[in-house]
C-alpha cells in the first residue's frame, strides 16, 4: 500500500491535477498491488498451516491405535480411527502444498503486472519532464 | 563538485536507513525469541507437571468458574489426557505419551529458537559492514578514490614543442603536465603508505622543485646520450621532441626516485608517465605496472594516469627500429661490451642475463661461433629466411634482405656504419623512406615460415661486418621486439617522416 501511496504522491506531481486520479494506469496499479498483498498473506496462512499439519502428522506416528483419536468439528470432538486420521491429515498437506504452489504462480504474474505499470508511469513521467523543460527552454 | 556534494549528502542517508532496517529487523528477531523461550519454558513446567501428575490417583483443587470464580473440587482420571495434536486434532493418551509429544514438540521449538538466532547474528554483522562501509567512506579507510586530473600546466619543456599535426598525435605539453601528477603519486606513495589522506596535497613548491631537478637530470642525461651517440646505437636525443625525452629521463629517474623511495613501487612510478593517449603499443611492462599502479591503492585518492609507452628512440641506421629508451641504453652498453669482448670471450654471455624485453632473448641467448658471439635470428627476420621460401615481414627486414644481396661483403657493413650515422638522431618515421630507397620493394608476409638455422646464414653477414657485429644484432633484436608494435607505429611514422624530410 505504501507503494501505492507514493506512487499517487508521484503521479500528481508530475502531472498536477489535469490528470484524473481514475485514470486507468493508476486503477490497474492499485489493484494489482492489493491483489499482491492479499496474495502475500494469503501464502504466509498456508506455511503457518503447513508447519502445522506435518508436526501433527509426526505425533500422529508417535501414537498407537490404543489411543483414541478426536477431531474437533465445530463444537463437537468427533471420534476418528488413527489411520484414517493420518490419511485426512496426508491429503490436508498435499492440499496445502498446491495451495502454494499456485499462490506463488499468482505472486510471480502479479509482480511482473506490476512491474509494467511502473515502466509506463516511468516513461510518463520522462515525457512530463521533457514537455516541461521545452517550455522552460522557450521561455 | 556539486554531484560529489549530494552523493556525500545521499550516502550518510541512505546507510542511516539501511542500519535502520537492520535495527528493525533485529528487533523483530529478538522479539521472536522472547516469544519462542516463554514456550520453551512453558513445555518445560508442562513435563514436570506430567511425571507427577500419575502419582496420585485424584487430587484436590480450586477448579476456576469463568473468569472471577473457583470452586472447590477434584482432578481425577490423572493419567488420561487428551492432547491437542494441531489443526483441531485431539488424541486421547497416557502421562507418558503425552510426554513423548511433549518432547517432540519442544524439538520444534529448539529448532525455530536456533533459525531465529542465526538471522539475528547475521542481521548484525550486517549492521557492523554497513558502519564500517560508512566509516571507510567518510575517513581514511583502504579504499580510495581513484581520480584522473587533466591539467594544462607549462612546466618548463626545453627544446622545440611539436605541434600536432594529426589529432592522433597529442601536443606533447601534456607529458609536462603529468610529471607533476606522477610525482605526486610518487609522493603519495611513498609517504602515505599508513594512510594519511592530509599528505595527499603536495605543496606546489615540492612539484616545482621536482620538476626542476628532473630538468636538470634530463639535460645531464641528453648530454651523455650525444656523447654516446656516436655508435650506430646511439639514441635518439636530437630529433625526437624534447618532452619525449624529457618523459622518458623523468620516467627513468622517476623511478630511480622511487626505488629510493618505495621499493615496491619503483616499476610503478617509472611507468606511470603520462601520455594523456592510451597509445595500441603498450609495453608488457607498462601494462603491468599500470595495474598495480590503479592496485595500488592505499591512500584516499589516487592520481591515475594514463600509460604511456617509454619514448620510441630511433636506434641507428636506415633500420626500423623502435626500442623503449631504457632498454635502448641497456643494449647500447652490452652492444659496447660485446663489441670488446666478442672476439676472444666466449663467457661474454653471463654478462647480460637479466631480461627485461623480448629483445633481450636475443641478446641473451647467443651462439657461439668462432669465438664470437653470433646471435640467434628470429624467424621473423629475413636474414634467417634467406632461403626459405616466404617473405619478409617488415620493411627493415627486407632493407637486411635487400643490402644482403646487393651490398655484400664490406660495403654492407659500411652501407649499415653509413645508415645508422646517417639516421643517427632521425627519429623511426625516416625508416621506411630510407628502406625503401635501396630496395623500391614492399613485400607482405607470403604466410609461410620455415624456420632456418641461423648460423650459416649470419656467419658471413658478421664475419664480413664486424664492426656493426654489436649494432646489427642490437638491432635486429630491436626489430624483433619491435616489429610487432612497427606495424600500427607506420602510419604514423610517415607523416612524421614526410614532416621531418621538410626539415
């Protein structure tokens, strides 16, 4: 967000208030940098809950079938068997690693979008300057 | 200046912010350790109340009612504990067990503490390179700044200027003018070897009085060279421009000074003449030791000049030959040496064994024959390729091919005294007219070399000659060593030669 902030701070500079904050450059750039941010903390829930789920399938090694196996739903602790456990809990990580995987797709376009925008607002802003200095070169 | 001021202003700025975001995440790191010790401890407390908890089979205690109330009551069922595994898990197990999860949960734990660790002492050696950076920018660190000062100074240049008449060929004022710089980066050198960025600034008085004294060596040397000068091999004083001369004495006593000065410097020195052109030919050794001179660096600023190839003296006769002035002398005296000792010595070969040039191989590596030093012909000369069947490559090996055959026998040695009293003083660029007088013949190099024993082929050119015995293979060895650097010098050299014929 702070990106964009300077970014608004820069645009008006350079173009003033002829330029209509709607523009579409702008819009696109806003959107893309919440989009990153989203996609960002978005990931950082999947590692924390990958993390997770590999030390509860570890523990779930170091029980044996004598224990019973609860798994809270809701309000309810709901009995579950140990393998069966251990299976939901392997199909929850794989779940969770191509989460990631396509987090970090969605990251990597996102940046590169991003990156576009900025090299527009930088080549406009290089002809800002150059239609300024003309008229100060004139006068 | 103003660009200097404002990186100065941006640097202490932009390093206050690194070490900023350094501190930052420091803090983050140590916060995260706080944290991840508390559980550490808590799964510590946590064990102990599990190995006493099965001790008993119920215990009293104030069971808390919400948030404000506790009640009296009982705990019991003290082995059976559900334990939450992650991830809304819940597993029933004994003390024991639970003791296991316990300890393999705090094996986690350990491991994150430890990652935390290592970033945070990474995070502030990085902080310290950022201060130490900042302090070695603002003070006398080991780095240093490497400036290049172009200056127009008149220093004295004693004989008549040269005036250019090609944009290739620099007026030679500037050699005057970098003297002074070179000394003080001799200076420099030798008195900031600790570092002390205040000795950088020389006063003018010591440039002046250095430029003075050097004069005056070089008007001692050039008397020398004219009295030497008598030899085929006598340099080049007279018709080369003063300052190349004055260059190359400075060159030569610059780095007399700075062996006195710095031993390690000395090559240094003596090759960081300035020549303002980075001139194609570069000696080997100006080459290296320019590197070491922009190597060099320990002092905040460094003066750094463009090298300059030692002055191209003209070494007698209608030969081509372009040797660096030091080495000029060098061979001049062994030419002299020879001369004396080449009859009868044979042991005249241990004299000159250092080798400083190319051309020294030759001068090194002699046969013997007849009880007189017969130096090895390189390949390249005509005279080794008397019979083989390509071409010669240079202009002053087909004039040795062309005098060969038509002057032979003592007019040829006459032909080269003649040449080389002639040309004493002319500087390289009347060798190709010169050459080409007797010959009119210009040949390429065909592509082939055959590779011939030498001897029999400079057996009866040296027998016939002895008294140019020295010069000529002088000479040839300044031609092998030169003829390399010959070919660009050319186009040069027939302009100058068209503006000396003026003359």
């Amino acid at each position: 967000m702070s990106f964009f902030l300077f970014l608004h701070r820069c645009f008006c500079k350079v173009f003033g208030s002829t330029v209509n904050m709607d523009s579409p450059v702008m819009i696109c750039c806003m959107c893309h940098i919440t989009d990153v941010s989203k996609s960002m903390s978005a990931r950082q829930k999947l590692e924390a809950q990958l993390t997770e789920n590999n030390i509860v399938k570890e523990e779930l090694h170091l029980l044996d079938s004598q224990n019973t196996v609860y798994k809270l739903i809701g309000p309810v602790l709901v009995k579950q068997d140990l393998d069966e456990a251990k299976a939901t809990v392997g199909k929850r990580l794989e779940y969770i690693n191509g989460e990631i995987q396509r987090y970090e797709t969605l990251l990597k376009d996102m940046e590169r979008k991003s990156e576009q925008h900025r090299e527009v607002l930088a080549s406009l802003q290089q002809e800002y300057q150059r239609a300024q200095g003309i008229p100060v070169a004139k006068a | 200046m103003a660009g200097n001021m404002n990186a100065n202003y941006d640097l202490p700025q932009g390093v206050e912010r690194l070490k900023e975001e350094h501190r930052k995440v420091v803090k983050d790191c140590k916060g995260q350790i706080t944290h991840w010790k508390k559980v550490e401890k808590d799964y510590e407390s946590l064990q102990e109340r599990l190995v006493t908890l099965p001790d008993k089979l119920s215990y009293d205690i104030m069971v808390p009612f919400g948030p404000l109330a506790f009640m009296p009551g009982k705990l019991v069922h003290t082995n059976e504990l559900t334990v939450l595994l992650g991830d809304n898990w819940f597993a029933k197990c004994s003390a024991k067990q639970a003791e296991t999860l316990v300890e393999h949960r705090k094996k986690h734990v350990k491991n994150k503490l430890d990652d935390l660790h290592k970033v945070m002492k990474n995070f502030q050696s990085r902080a310290g390179f950022t201060e130490d950076l900042e302090k070695m920018t603002n003070d006398n660190g080991d780095f240093v700044d490497i400036k290049e000062k172009v200056e127009e100074e008149e220093a004295g240049t004693k004989g008549k200027h040269r005036v250019a008449h090609k944009p290739k060929s620099k007026p030679k004022e500037e050699y005057v003018v970098q003297l002074e710089e070179e000394r003080e980066e001799e200076e420099e050198e030798a008195e900031g070897e600790d570092g002390e960025s205040s000795k950088r600034v020389l006063s003018e008085e010591e440039l002046w009085a250095r430029l003075d004294e050097l004069e005056r060596m070089e008007d001692e040397q050039d008397e020398r060279d004219r009295m030497d000068s008598t030899d085929t091999n006598g340099e080049d004083t007279s018709s080369s421009s003063s300052e190349e001369e004055k260059e190359a004495e400075a060159g030569r006593e610059a780095q007399v000074n700075g062996q006195s000065q710095c031993e390690n410097q000395a090559s240094v020195s003596h090759i960081v003449q300035v020549n303002g052109i980075a001139k194609p030919q570069h000696d080997e050794e100006a080459k290296e030791d320019d590197d070491e001179e922009e190597e060099g660096s320990s002092l905040p600023t460094i003066y750094f000049c463009h090298t300059v190839e030692p002055k191209k003296v003209r070494i007698n006769t209608g030969k081509n030959t372009t040797l660096k002035f030091s080495d000029r002398k060098e061979q001049k005296q062994q030419g002299k040496r020879k001369k004396k000792n080449g009859k009868t010595n044979s042991h005249s070969i241990q004299e000159h064994h250092k080798i400083t040039s190319p051309s020294d191989i030759y001068r090194v590596f002699v046969d013997v024959l007849n009880g007189e030093l017969v130096p090895r012909k390189s390949i390249l000369k005509s005279r080794s390729r008397e019979n083989s069947v390509c071409s010669d490559t240079s202009e002053s090996s087909t004039a040795d091919f062309e005098e060969r055959r038509t002057f032979f026998g003592r007019a040829q040695s006459h032909d080269d005294a003649t040449h080389s009293d002639a040309s004493d003083g002319i500087t390289e660029e009347d060798s190709p007219s010169i050459s080409l007088y007797p010959n009119g013949r210009f040949e390429a190099f065909s592509g082939t070399v055959v590779e011939k024993d030498p001897l029999p082929s400079s057996i009866p050119h040296l027998t016939i000659a002895p008294p140019a015995l020295p010069t000529i293979p002088e000479r040839k060895q300044e031609e092998v060593s030169s003829e390399v650097p010959q070919e660009p010098i050319k186009r040069v050299s027939k302009f100058k030669a068209a503006r000396l014929q003026q003359k």
